[in-house]
C-alpha cells in the first residue's frame, strides 16, 4: 500500500533503551467533510527517490511517497508531533524533527 501524504516530516528518535531509528511523521487534510490525520510510519527501511518525490520504504513494506516541496506539517500534525516530543523526553528518548535538505537517500537507517 502506498500512502501519499499531504505534509511531511522525518523525525530522528533515540534514547536511553531505544535504538537509533528515523520515521515518517505523515500528514492529511481532512477537507469539507472529514478531519486532519497524521501517521507515523514503522521506521525507514530505505528510500529512493524520482523528480517530484522521495519514497520511503518501511519495516512494515508499506511506502510512503512524499512530495518534494510538501516538507512540513499542519497544525494539527505539530499539535500531535509536539505532544509525542515532550512526552518522549520525559522518558528519556529524544525525538527530533531532521533539517529539508537532509540527504534522504544517502541517510544510513539501518
């Protein structure tokens, strides 16, 4: 399954028992009749990229293809992220939100 969000961000965690490992935090509008949702991937496993888009590869075999230029989240996204860092830091694990012009393909994930 591919999931084609409509913002992105790739967040970096690690911390005192847990490894170091980077994810996709995924974003959609809800539009007239529905409502914001956000995913957060299994982990990268490895990522390619075309002209338009980074495609991400998870642990779990689903894909994410995120839109170059669609790097960021909405408000309700942040909302949620936020929430996620500043519970993670009160159980030691640092969570992070990588740079754009991160070297996606060129990352080590593994």
């Amino acid at each position: 399954m591919t999931n084609t969000p409509d913002k992105w961000v790739v967040i970096k965690i690690e911390g005192k028992d847990v490894p170091l490992c980077y994810k996709v935090f995924a974003c959609w509008y809800g539009g007239y009749d529905g409502s914001d949702s956000w995913k957060l991937n299994s982990g990268i496993k490895y990522v390619t990229e075309d002209d338009t888009s980074f495609i991400f590869v998870g642990y779990s075999e689903s894909t994410y293809k995120c839109y170059k230029g669609y790097y960021g989240l909405h408000n309700y996204g942040l909302g949620i992220l936020n929430d996620i860092i500043e519970r993670s830091e009160h159980n030691g694990v640092k969570v992070e939100i990588l740079p754009e012009d991160t070297n996606w393909v060129d990352l080590k994930y593994e």
